[in-house]
C-alpha cells in the first residue's frame, strides 16, 4: 500500500503532461520523477513537453513541494541510493 508503482514507458506518456501541469497528487508525481531518473527515453521527452509547453506559452510549470516530493522519492528508493548529506 504505501509502495511506489513506477509507472511504465506508456504511462509516462500520459503522466508526463500532469507531471508539467502539476495536476498529478503527490505520489503519482514521484512516480514519474522515479521513472524519469532511470528512463532515458522519457526524460527526453520530458523535456521535449517541457519546452513545447514554454514555446506555447502555456501553464508555467508550478513550484513543485519539493520537500514533499523528496520525502516519497526517498522512501520508495532503496536504502543507500540518492545520499546527498543534508541535514
Ligand atoms: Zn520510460
């Protein structure tokens, strides 16, 4: 219940707009940030919407919680990974 689903390379396709109109909850978001930092392809076309977006001049992206977000990124990695030493 409390495990992220990682979503996959089809779901980004769709999460990928939520993801930059900040429509997704907080946990959808993480998962799609989980997915980006280990797919290639979609970070790419992350960044591709990212920029049409900005060229259209639609929605800026929001200022995402990052705290939040960070907190459920960090739960969901396995112990050991993403260590900054920030405290
Ligand atoms: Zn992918």
């Amino acid at each position: 219940m409390c495990e992220a689903v990682i979503p996959t390379c089809r779901d980004m396709a769709e999460l990928v707009t939520g993801y930059l109109e900040g429509t997704l909850s907080i946990r959808t978001r993480a998962a799609a940030r989980l997915h980006l930092a280990v797919c290639d392809a979609c970070t790419r076309y992350y960044d591709q919407m990212r920029r049409t977006i900005r060229l259209l001049g639609g929605t800026p992206p929001p200022a995402p919680p990052e705290g939040a977000e960070e907190r459920v990124i960090r739960a969901a990695l396995p112990p050991g990974q993403g260590e900054s030493g920030g405290s």
